[in-house]
C-alpha cells in the first residue's frame, strides 16, 4: 500500500508467477518501500502522484519509521514480526502523533544468525568446516 506495488514486484505490469514468488518468499528479502519507491521512475512518479506530492519527498516521506514498520510486518521470522494487527495500529498510530515507534531495525547478531542459517554446511560437512575454522584461528 505504501508504494503501489507487492513486495517483490518489480512494474505494475510485471506480476511474478506463483512459483518465483514463493520462491523469492522463502529466499529474498523484500526492499525496504522506500528502496522500491526510489529504484523505478516510473513507480515513484505514479504513486507520488496517487498521493499528491513528489517522488523525492515520497521517497524521504517513506525512509525512516515506515520503512522500519513495514520491514517489521513483512518479518520472515514470526518472534521478530508484530505479534497482532493491533500492535501494528499503535505503532502507525505512534507514527501518525509523531512519537517514537517500537519497529527497530534486526541487530547484527540477528542478521548474522539469519546468514549462518540460510549457509550453514551440509550433514556431511560438519567436520571439514570445524577443521577450516580452527585453521583460521590459529592463523
């Protein structure tokens, strides 16, 4: 709703199949509305337009706490989303009365933790990746 389009569609004219959607469901993360907004002219000028203002001042309009509230509720990680609708309405309504918003951004030890599980090594693994580690330590 933010910017007019899905999460990982790219025009409005361009809708992905069902199979690269799911796919890139499981494997991607969505941009942030204001990366979208920004990254096609012809969506930015659109949706500014749909909301009667410019497409630089969308862009900065969206960057910030909505983009961090969006993030929030598209979570792949269901600890990390809002747990109801409705402590998705306090933080827009927070938003809206321009007070702090709970979203924050995920911490690194998140981020890193997500990356060692998307490539952690096959079964037959574990003992090549142990030895490779203790290499580098001891370089």
């Amino acid at each position: 709703m933010l910017t007019g389009l899905q999460p990982f569609e790219n025009t409005r004219r361009e809708k992905p199949s069902l199979e690269e959607w799911l796919r890139q469901l499981r494997e991607e993360e969505p941009p942030n509305p204001s990366t979208k907004v920004s990254g096609d002219k012809d969506t930015s000028t659109a949706s500014a337009e749909a909301r009667g203002t410019e497409p630089k001042q969308l862009v900065s309009l969206l960057r910030g706490d909505l983009d961090r509230i969006a993030m929030k509720a598209l979570e792949r990680d269901r600890t990390r989303r809002y747990g109801t609708p409705s402590e998705l309405a306090v933080d827009l309504r927070r938003f809206l009365n321009h007070e702090p918003v709970m979203a924050r951004p995920a911490s690194a030890a998140s981020k890193a933790s997500d990356y060692l599980l998307a490539f952690r090594p096959a079964p037959s693994e574990p003992v090549d990746t142990i030895q490779a580690a203790d290499e580098l330590e001891m370089a």
